[in-house]
C-alpha cells in the first residue's frame, strides 16, 4: 500500500478493497446511489477487487472521497462528498490515478465523464473521444489522457513493486442473453474447450444453458475473446479464454463479473468444476478446492464463500427518506427512485399499490405466501381484474410449501382456483428453495424485495428493469420446473 500524501487540507492514500471496503463503498453509496440516483446495478458491477482504489480523508481522519483504476486503463468511480468539492480534491485523486497507470506501464488511460464535468477533466490532460452517451441514466462522454512512459523500466518494478499481471490490451466483459449471443458462445467453446484442451463435446451446450446467465469478454475490435456461465444456483462454469488472450487477466474479470452477480443474489458462496489446471486462476479470484473428490480425478471442485454485509444498504431517495405509507405514488415504468421499506405496513402499502398498475403480468416469489401481505380482498380484485382482462395477462405464484395456505385458507388460492387458466401457484422444486427470499414482479418493470421472508426490512423500485428482468429469468426457470401440488387445485365433492 502506498505511503499517504499530504495535500493541504485532506490526505490521500492507496487503499485496498478488502480492507477499506466498507468505506469507499459508503463514499460512493452516498455521491452516486442517493445523490445521482444511480441504480444499485450499475454502481455495483463486481469489479473494485481487481482495480486499485484511493482514499482521501479530511485532517481529522474523516473520509471524503474516492476513485479507481481497472485494469484496462479505466479511471473511475470518482466521488467527492459535496462539502469537499472546489478543494482540489479531485484533481489530487485524478492525478493519482494516473501516476498509478504511468507506473504500471500503461501508454494512455480513459474515463467515462459526466458531460457537466468535462472542463474538470481537461484541466486534467484528458480530451473527448467519440460522441456523447448515457450511462446509468447521465450523459457521458469518454475521454483519453497519453501518459508519458518512465525512461527506465527498472524505475518502473521499484516504483510498484511486484507487478501484477495485468491486460495493456483492453477488453470489456459484460452479461449477455443466451437467445442472443448463444451461437457465438458455442463457438468459443468448441474452439477453447473441445479443440485446444480436448474435452468432451458435451461442453459446447447443454440443458441449462437457456437459463443460466452468460458473460462475455470482448477485444477492442469486437471479437468474443472469452466467456463464462453461471446456474441460477450459484454455479460458475464453462469458462472459456481464446488462447491468444490468456494470461492478461480476461479469465479473472469473467470470474468477479459472475462473483458480483452472485452476490447481487445474495448467494451465501459459489461454487465451480473446472479442470485442475485452473485452479491457480481460481485461487487468484478467492475460491478454494473443495473437499468433495471430483468423479474425474482431472477436474475439481471450486467454493468461495460470499460476504453477506450489503455495501450499498440503499438509501433513501426521493421520498426525502419517509417510510412509504401509501401517501404518495410511484408510476410504474416511470419513478426509478428507490423505497427503503421497513415495516409490515409498507410492505403490505407497496405490494397493492405496484400490482394496481399491472397491464400484463403478476409474478409473486413467496416462501410461504405471507397472509399478512397477500390474503386480503384489495390484492385479491386486483389480481382477479388483470387474470380477466384478455388471454395474455398472468398472474403466476411461486411457493415453497402449500400445506399452510391450504389448511388456513388464502384469498389468492381461492381466485387461482376460480381462474386457473389465466392464474396459476406452483411450489418451487426442492433443489431451488436455498434462499429465503421473497419477490414481486410487475410487468417486468417494478421489484418489490426482501432478502428474508420473516423479516420486514427491503425495498421497492417502480422502474428497474434490469434488476426486474434478472429476478424475472430465476422465477421463469423456477416456474418452469415448478410443481403442479394437486392440493393446490379445485376441490371435487
């Protein structure tokens, strides 16, 4: 870890992100998440454990502010607390950020800058590249800084120590969809896995491919360089690097990217099969070998444990931090500000209220159906007008046990019974229920969550898509291997 720098009214260090995560990770919460509104899935992409994070602190050890350097040559993530800004704190963050790439051996670095904050960057040596574009919901422009190289290579080893193997040539890793990218997948895995490393043909598709999440590593010039797989029970596999990117670090981003999206699903750990061979790649992202022997002794076990504590507790926002009592209303598809809910009441608010503006689909996830929020007539005519309205409106329910619902009597298993055609429960396969949480979506738009069923603590966006289609694609594959229980249909007398 670099030395502390003295800069007039604040300090900046090098920090790492395991040991100061907490920290940088409040900063960040605060500037981007309840300032900027930025959606916890965009602030929160998997990959500050492979960039190099700084911290800089007020005279009296408060932190203030903080930026990051991925490994592409990529700066960001630059947040200021407002009451610091016009301090030069940011140009001192900024100038470490490149004096940190200078030393790594980077040629030039990039950043991705909000439009309003383009003269603070080219007071900075950085110049536009390209046309303007959104990000998050902001106007964004990219912008490139040449950095001058150091005249001697050994200056460079002293000035970082032991240099990490880190990929000069840039690539971006981000999620795609199988129906969309699924051809080009199969090919880099009959070219990586079935051709160069001899595995079984079996590896270039199967059953689980249609609802796993994908990941791909792209080149500068648009070529699929590299490619992952994640079940939706927290198992990575089929990780695939083209032989002429290895060892620049692709197969590690593939690995976090996955990480970061499990954690997002608040899996407990992960899990991988992948040849012996990997393990030292597999090491390097945090996963061990597991005890458990592989059937063939040439491929093994991975597991990572996950930590549990959420960085991005989100904060209030727009509500001016109430606790939603049904007071005011969100437009689904529309207000993307995010709700804290605390409480039973607001739960219970929220659910009626977001499946009120449903036009074509209900999809509830609920361990237990909790007769607090969903056994009332309010939910029940509304879920009953949006059942009848045409043959393409659903209303679909997933649960873990129907003993309760049946035996206490469920207005919503009573309309499912009167509309089975339009409205349908099915209990959850067995190997699906390792997580106790519960969900709501509607119209593939607005998210109702909490982590834990029996604890009244999550909250509630009546427009993020993304985080609507990630919950959407669990629900579908569990609804699809759902279990018809007889006890759930029509009695016969």
């Amino acid at each position: 870890m670099a030395r502390g720098l003295e800069l007039r009214q604040f300090d900046i260090r090098e920090a790492s992100w395991s040991q100061d995560r907490q920290v940088l990770s409040s900063i960040r919460g605060i500037v981007f998440v309840a300032e900027q509104m930025v959606s916890r899935e965009d602030e929160w992409d998997g990959r500050d454990e492979d960039a190099w994070h700084w911290l800089a602190t007020d005279p009296e050890g408060k932190p203030v502010a903080t930026a990051r350097l991925l490994p592409e040559g990529q700066i960001g993530r630059m947040a200021v607390l407002e009451e610091y800004r016009g301090r030069g704190v940011g140009t001192a963050l900024l100038d470490q950020a490149c004096e940190k790439a200078r030393q790594l051996g980077f040629r030039t670095v990039f950043l991705h800058a909000q439009t309003h904050a383009l003269d603070f960057y080219r007071a900075g040596g950085f110049e536009p590249d390209g046309e303007t574009f959104v990000e998050a919901g902001i106007a964004h422009q990219r912008m490139t800084r040449t950095l001058a190289p150091l005249s001697d290579e050994v200056q460079r080893v002293l000035a970082t120590g032991e240099v990490p193997d880190v990929a000069l040539q840039g690539f971006d890793v981000a999620e795609v969809s199988w129906l969309e990218q699924g051809k080009i997948i199969r090919k880099v895995r009959e070219v990586v896995l079935v051709r160069e490393l001899g595995l079984d043909p079996d590896q270039v598709e199967d059953d689980l491919d249609a609802g796993a999440l994908h990941w791909q590593a792209q080149s500068p010039d648009q070529e699929t360089i590299g490619v992952i797989r994640m079940s939706l029970d927290g198992v990575i596999s089929h990780l695939a690097v083209s032989d002429a990117h290895r060892h620049q670090g692709i197969g590690l981003a593939l690995l976090e990217m996955a990480v970061g999206k499990a954690r997002r699903f608040d899996f407990r750990q992960v899990s991988a099969l992948a040849p012996v061979a990997l393990a030292p790649l597999f090491e390097a992202a945090g996963f061990s070998m597991s005890e458990r022997t592989a059937a063939d002794k040439n491929w093994h076990e991975y597991i990572r444990l996950l930590e549990m504590d959420d960085p991005f507790d989100r904060p209030r926002t727009a509500a001016s931090g109430d606790d939603y009592e049904g007071d005011f209303v969100y437009r689904l598809g529309e207000d993307d500000r995010i709700v804290l809910l605390r409480k039973e009441p607001e739960f219970a608010n929220i659910v009626l209220e977001m499946c009120r503006q449903a036009s074509a689909s209900i999809r509830i996830w609920s361990p237990v159906l909790e007769h607090k929020l969903f056994d009332n007539n309010e939910l029940r005519d509304v879920c009953s007008v949006l059942a009848r309205r045409n043959k393409y409106t659903r209303v679909e329910i997933l649960i873990y046990d129907s003993h309760r619902i049946v035996k206490n009597g469920h207005a919503l298993l009573e309309l499912s019974r009167k509309l089975p055609s339009s409205m349908g429960i099915k209990v959850v396969d067995p190997e699906l229920r390792q997580l106790n949480q519960e969900f709501v979506i509607v119209d593939g738009l607005g998210l109702i969550y909490r982590h834990d069923h029996e604890v009244f603590e999550g909250y509630a966006s009546f427009s993020d898509q993304t985080e609507a289609s990630r919950f959407t694609r669990m629900f579908s594959a569990a609804w699809e291997g759902g279990i018809l229980d007889p006890n759930l249909r029509r009695l016969r007398i």
